[in-house]
C-alpha cells in the first residue's frame, strides 16, 4: 500500500505516474469491498462502471491533502472511494442519450450500451446513496463525518455539478465568454477536485484559512485539468484517452473560444496559481504540487 510519507526522495525516484498508479490500486481494493458482489444485474453494472479503470485523480488528492495533517491512511482512501463512486455517477449519467450520448468510457462500452439505458440510470442512483453510506461509516469523530457529508452534498447539488450539467444542457441563450465557460465547468469539473483537496484539511481538522487555501487549490486545479481536457479533446491520442477525440468540435469549450495556445497558457497559469496555495506546507505538499504539475502533461 503506498505509504504517502513526508518523503519528497521517493517522489523524485518514482514518477508521479508510477505513485499514482500505487494509488489506484489502493482505493480500488477499497472500492471493490464497498461495492456489492456481482449477484444481479445492477449491481454487476455498478462493478463495471466504478472498477472499469480511471485515473483515479479525485481519491488522489483526497490523500496527498491528507497527508499534508497526517490523516491515516485508510480514513483517506475511504473518502477518495466515496468521491469515487459519486465520479463514476456523473460520468455513467453524462454519457447517456438524454446527456452527451457517448458510447465509449475509459476505453470500454458505456454502462448504456452494455446494460441498457434503464439499468444505467438506476446504476447511478444507487452510486450516490452508497457514497454517503460510506461517509456514514467512517471510523472519525462525528463533526468530521457531518462535515463531509454537508461539503459531498453541496458539491454535487443543484448549485454544484446537477447546476453544471444543466448548464451544458441547456445552450439556447448561452454566451460564448471565458467567463461563463468557466463557471460551467467549475460546477461541472471544478467542486469535486475542491472537495477532494478540502476533504483532507477536514479530515485533518485544520483552520478555516488552511481549510479555504486547499479548496482554492482543488478550484485552480480543475480549471486547468478542464482546459486540458478540451486540449486533449482535439489534440490527444483517442487509444490514450479511452474515447473517441473531436466529440465537442461544436460545443462550447476552451480550445474553441482560446484556440491551442492560449488555451496552454491559460491552464499553465492555474496550475502556478494552484500551486502558489501550497505555499504554507513547503515540503509536505510535493504530491499536490506534482499532481498540478501531471495536469499539463497528462495523455488521458
Ligand atoms: C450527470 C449530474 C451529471 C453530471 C455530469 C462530470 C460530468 C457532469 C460529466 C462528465 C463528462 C465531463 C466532460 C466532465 C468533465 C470532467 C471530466 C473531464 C471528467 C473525466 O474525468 P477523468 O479524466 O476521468 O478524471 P477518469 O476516467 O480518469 O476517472
């Protein structure tokens, strides 16, 4: 199990992708005990959907803003499987017909196209209830558990992603400014990497000002994982990707309204300002500052 000591060495020895790739398979041994055995048809679906691979980015960050208080490590990877499970909602919802109508995911068949548009649907309704029920059992004091659950439900609410979802939905009116692209997707992309990093300073019972640096930190960083993510989109490999490219040559997004180059300066510039948070933590924060620094490299 990957340790996520205060040990900045190990990090500059083992790429970020190599701790990462640790990290996943440490919260899918978590996930895998969360979820309900294959016995029926939905809850086969929801081991395909949630076990079907993923970067594993949000439960990430979960840990390395853990790490930074000393949090043990299980009480992390229990919240990352929870961001998880509420991760792989959003997406089986986004890719179904009445949504983006996508029929690949992370390289394999959406949940729709193999299960069916019902079963996917309910795939994830049951997500959601089973991410709160494992905030729920967390062994931490009661506040913390409350914290979390108040901060998970705020995220992914109707001011959170549902708001950011139906702002992508609804394009009639829209206006084509960075401005009102990047509150669609600080709803959309944004809240879940904020309450993975914010997570960990609950969890870590830290001040209010550490508290609103780390969920700053989450904000910048997925403003610059979205513009990436539009980059990718139009300029990435579609078997690294695990979809197909060129999907939203028509939508509003980053590489669209900036173009290539600005849209790479611009995600630059978040990342730096991402970074810059980090700034009370010196040393101990190497993994979210590497984690920022992936954000302008990453393949997929
Ligand atoms: C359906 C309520 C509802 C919300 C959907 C999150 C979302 C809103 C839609 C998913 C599609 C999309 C383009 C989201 C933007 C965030 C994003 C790039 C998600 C993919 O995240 P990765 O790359 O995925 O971390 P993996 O597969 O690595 O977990």
């Amino acid at each position: 199990m990957v340790s996520l000591q205060p040990n900045p060495l190990k990090l500059k020895n083992n790429s970020f992708l190599d701790h990462l790739e640790d990290h996943a398979q440490d919260v899918e041994s978590i996930l895998n005990e969360i979820l309900p055995p294959p016995i029926t048809r939905l809850h086969e679906a929801m081991r395909y959907s949630v076990l079907a691979g993923g970067k594993r980015l949000r439960s990430y960050l979960v840990s390395a803003s853990s790490h930074l208080f000393d949090v043990p490590s299980r009480e992390a990877l229990q919240v990352g499987a929870a961001l998880e499970l509420i991760h792989a909602y959003s997406l089986v919802h986004d890719d179904l017909p009445c949504m983006d109508n996508a029929e690949t995911r992370r390289g394999k068949p959406s949940c729709h196209i193999a299960f069916g548009e019902a079963t996917a649907t309910l795939v994830g309704d049951a997500l959601i209830p089973l991410a709160f029920q494992t905030l729920a059992s967390l062994k931490v004091d009661s506040e913390i558990r409350l914290e979390l659950t108040k901060e998970l439900a705020q995220a992914i609410g109707s001011f959170g992603l549902v708001a950011g979802q139906m702002m992508d939905l609804n394009q009639e009116g829209r206006r084509d400014t960075v401005e009102a692209l990047l509150e669609q997707q600080r709803l959309k992309t944004g809240v879940l990497f904020a309450f993975a990093t914010e997570a960990g300073a609950i969890l870590g019972k830290t001040s209010p000002e550490i508290r609103k640096a780390l969920q700053s930190y989450g904000l910048f960083f997925g403003e610059a994982f979205q513009m990436m993510d539009d980059w990718l989109d139009g300029h990435g490999d579609e078997e690294s990707i695990g979809k197909p490219c060129d999907q939203d040559a028509s939508k509003l997004t980053f590489l669209n309204l900036c173009g290539a180059r600005l849209l790479q300066e611009k995600a630059k510039n978040a990342v730096e300002k991402a970074i810059e948070t980090l700034s009370p933590f010196q040393e101990k924060a190497c993994l979210l500052k590497a984690a920022a620094e992936y954000v302008l490299y990453r393949q997929k």
